[in-house]
C-alpha cells in the first residue's frame, strides 16, 4: 500500500480538476449532444460556440476519467458514466454537477484553513453573508432550493411547510410571481398540527374544519409559461 500511496494522493489531488471538468461538460450540456450519436470536438464546439482545441482538452479529460469514449476516428461517444449528466435522464445528476463547478462553492473550499483556524464557517468569512441569505440575495436562474432548513418539530409540520415551498415555486415555474411571494401557511401559535394534513388521516381527531395549516390541502392548478420560439 505504502509504494501506492504517492499515485494515490495525487489522483485524489486531481480530484478538483476533475469535478470542475465534469461541471463545465454538465453545463454545456454535452452528454445531451452526444446522446443522438457521436461527434467529433470540432463538431461538438460548432453546435456549443466554444474553443476547438480546448473543447478536445476537455473531452479528453474527461475520456480518461472514463465519462466519454474516444474513438479511433476522433469522435466522441457517451458511456454509462456519462449518462446521469444529461438533463432527462431519471437519475439525473446534471445540476448537482452544474452546482458543484459554481464560484461560490469554489470558494468556500478554498477558505477551508480558516474554518479549521477560527471554527467560523469560511462562506460567510468569503462572502460577509452566511449561506442561506446569500441564496436570498442572489438567486439563481432555474434554482430552486426547498427544504433546506431543519425544523425540530412535528412530523405534519414538517410536511406542511415543505408543501407551501413547493407551492411556491411552482407559482415561480408557472410564471405567476404574485401567487409565488404569497405567503399561504397559516401555523397554529405551537407551530405543531395534528390531524388532518398531508401526514394523518383525514377526519382524525384534531382536525381543523377549515383554514390554518392543519386544514386540508387543496390542488391549485397552475398554467405553463408561454416559451417564445426563436
């Protein structure tokens, strides 16, 4: 093991080149291009509006990580690796990969000595924010975050509050703005239901009759933005 070790760290070391790599390729969605057949860099970066020779670069990388095959030909080609970075595929790994290649994800590794030097968290050190706030303040196009935070309270509670965020930003796809920023939870002073909600059976005991988070949840039907064709 000793006489690996050295190989070994170094292929760890890579790792972020590496990540970066799968990133940029994840973006640009390549693996959705190779998906009809192979093509050749110069092809691929034609249809991208990239670089030729470092869109070779990055293939190749990625080729020797195992994610594309390269052919004899210079084409290149999807291997099962490369299939969770295409965006429709059901195991879909694409905007996890997007993500990971962000500068503010970057970052805040890279401010790792001095978390370990003080224990405070390097993001907001970076960034004079901390991490949640910093989502508030700059969000992304087609992000959306739903229960990131962690409650210790009911399980119905939970359940419920998760439902008005995904509510939300159903609105926010839809296109309706307004029906997004309404704020449509009603919470008992407790902050805990029971009865009645996503969780419980409907008409157990402690169910509301109407209104409030305990109450029973209604569909709301939201219409799709019109897309303009170019």
């Amino acid at each position: 093991m000793t006489a690996n070790a050295a190989p070994l760290l170094a292929q760890m070391l890579a790792g972020a080149w590496l990540a970066q790599a799968l990133s940029v390729a994840a973006r640009l969605g390549i693996a959705d291009r190779l998906a009809a057949g192979p093509l050749s860099a110069a092809e691929l970066a034609e249809r991208l509006e990239t670089d030729a020779i470092a869109t070779y670069r990055l293939l190749r990388a990625l080729a020797g990580a195992g994610v594309f095959r390269e052919s004899e030909d210079g084409r290149f080609a999807l291997t099962p690796l490369a299939s969770p970075l295409r965006a429709d595929a059901p195991d879909s790994v694409r905007d996890y990969a997007i993500m990971a290649g962000e500068r503010w994800v970057w970052a805040s590794i890279g401010g790792l000595m001095h978390s370990v030097k003080t224990g405070a968290p390097a993001f907001h050190h970076l960034f004079g924010v901390p991490l949640f706030d910093y989502y508030v303040a700059h969000p992304e196009a087609g992000v959306y975050l739903v229960g990131m935070k962690s409650y210790g309270r009911a399980p119905t509670f939970l359940a419920l509050t998760g439902y008005e965020q995904v509510r939300s930003v159903a609105a926010a796809i839809a296109g309706d703005r307004e029906a997004a920023e309404r704020v449509e939870l009603v919470l008992p002073e407790t902050g805990v239901c029971s009865g009645g909600g996503l969780v419980d059976e409907p008409g157990t005991e402690g169910q509301a009759s109407s209104g409030g988070c305990c109450g029973p949840i209604e569909p709301i039907a939201l219409a799709a933005p019109a897309i303009a064709r170019r």
